[in-house]
C-alpha cells in the first residue's frame, strides 16, 4: 500500500514530499503521520482532503484541517 513512510524532508534543497493517498489507503492502514506532517487524500474530480498529524493520533482519529468530499 502506498501510505508506506513517503515522508522526507530535505533541508538541503527545502522540499517536503508528503503522503497522498486514496480513502480507502489511509484508512485500512490508519498510519500515524509525524508531528506536522501533511496527509492528503485523493478524491474524484481532482480534490483533495487534507489531515496534519501530531505525532500520536492514528489517521481514522485525526480531524481533517480541509474538507472537500
């Protein structure tokens, strides 16, 4: 499943990549995303809904940040 540890941080260069994946993904593997890290999740039509983790609470229990679907 793809919402494996995709999270780097690249102080050199200044980039984050972050998680982005389907419903279903993130919630049958219900990660924990590090203490503000970005988990977007894809919906049809091309938006997106949008959880930061803190670095305890599983993805099922975190309150989306943005809602679109």
């Amino acid at each position: 499943m793809a919402v494996g540890d995709v999270f780097v941080l690249d102080e050199k260069q200044g980039k984050t990549y972050n998680r982005i994946d389907t419903t279903a993904n993130w919630q049958s593997v219900n990660p924990v995303l590090g203490d503000g890290e970005f988990g977007i999740e894809k919906l049809s039509g091309g938006k997106s809904n949008l959880k930061v983790g803190d670095g305890v609470t599983a993805w099922n229990n975190l309150q989306y940040l943005v809602q679109n679907g």
